[in-house]
C-alpha cells in the first residue's frame, strides 16, 4: 500500500512538477478549467513503477508491464475534455464507463468529474495493481471490474460517456448499444485514411439524428484484445 508521503511527491514527482505538466497541457490547447484541474488533483506517480516515477509528469506513455502503457497525459486529457464538452456543472461526466483500467490512473482522473465510474481490465493481474495504486485515494464513485471490455458492462448500462483505452478496428457493437441517448463515446480506431498503421480518435455521439462520428487527433494505442487474461 502506497503512503501519504508518496502519495504527496517529492522533487520530480511534486505538486510542483504535477503543477508544470497542467500548465503544459493548457499550452497544448487543452482548455476545460475542469479536465486541468482533474489532472492536477491526481498524483500520476502512483500508478508507475518507482524506476519510472521522475519521469511521470513528462507528456509521453511509459509502460506499466503486461504489454501495456499509461497513456501520455495530454492524451488522457484530451479524450476526457472531448467527452465533457458542452456539459455544465462540476461533474459534467455522469455514468461513465471506462474500457482498459490500466494502471488506473485515468479512471482516477474520471472519478473527479463523473458522478459514477465504471472501470473493466481482462488482465486480472493488472487489475489488482490498478485496486492498490487507487487505494490511498478513497474515491467512492468508482467501481473496478475484470471483464473483457469489448462487450462493455451490460448489467451497469446504459452509459451517458464511454471511453476506451485500446485501439479497434470499428467501434465494438456491444459499446454502441451501452450509449445512452445523448451519450458520448471516444476511443482510437484504426484509420485507413491516414495510412497504415495509423489510428486516430473518434468522437461517437447517439443524438436524436442517430449516430454521428467526428475524427480528432492522431494517436497511438496498444490494441483491443478479447477475452480475459
């Protein structure tokens, strides 16, 4: 178990240095008061291994073991941002289902905006990591599952946001019927349009028309695996 001295940081891992990498993310465009101030408040040091822990607040993924990564924060921003777009309040997420806990650092980011948060892992292993990295911040509105993510998290739906922290090639059928009227989902897929290999973010949206897709930035993610491991 973590304690509250790592969880405050000293020298690279500090509320200071955690300060610079906010400040960065808004140089990067990101602009929601909100989505900074969730990056500000979670302590990303936590979820990487202690080697890797001076390099936590710098914009890049580092790995997390098990062919995973911690996704580079401005990433992790901008996915969130996107979702909370045009929503008033404090909490402007309400039910939220996030596909691929990781380490769970971005579950504890969502967990500051969203009133519930709905994490899944197919990797148990990493998902008890993620259960004590997450221990010391008491965050009472998230809700850790293993489950293999492509079929969503029937029992708890439907989802107001959806947000998926692996590639696909199309957008998992059982994550469009999870979306609520007026949900949102983002998530990286492959595009052909630009080139192979290459994947970008893609905004879904259910609106009153159906379904609508909007393409935003370039990306690199681990793929998303069936099953549970």
């Amino acid at each position: 178990m973590r304690g509250v001295r790592n969880l405050a940081g000293i020298g690279m891992t500090s509320r200071r240095t955690r300060a610079r990498m906010v400040e960065r993310l808004r140089e990067q465009g990101i602009r929601d008061s909100r989505v900074l101030g969730a990056m500000a408040a979670v302590p990303r040091h936590v979820f990487v291994e202690e080697a890797l822990a001076s390099r936590a607040y710098e914009d890049t993924a580092l790995p997390i073991g098990f062919g995973q990564t911690i996704s580079q924060p401005y990433v992790v921003a901008k996915m969130i941002e996107s979702l909370a777009a045009g929503r008033a309040g404090d909490r402007p997420l309400r039910k939220t289902l996030e596909v691929g806990t990781g380490c769970g650092y971005q579950a504890a980011v969502l967990a500051q905006l969203a009133v519930e948060v709905y994490s899944v892992e197919r990797i148990q292993a990493l998902l008890d990591r993620a259960r004590r990295n997450l221990l010391g911040l008491k965050l009472s509105t998230l809700r850790l599952g293993y489950a293999d993510g492509r079929g969503g998290l029937e029992k708890a739906a439907p989802f107001d946001s959806i947000i998926v922290a692996a590639v696909a090639e199309s957008v998992p059928p059982a994550l469009l019927q999870q979306l609520a009227p007026g949900g949102r989902m983002i998530l990286p897929l492959k595009s052909r349009e630009l080139g192979v290999g290459a994947e970008r973010l893609a905004l879904i949206e259910r609106g009153a028309g159906g379904i609508t897709e909007t393409n935003l930035d370039p990306v690199r993610f681990v793929p998303l695996e069936a099953g549970k491991a």
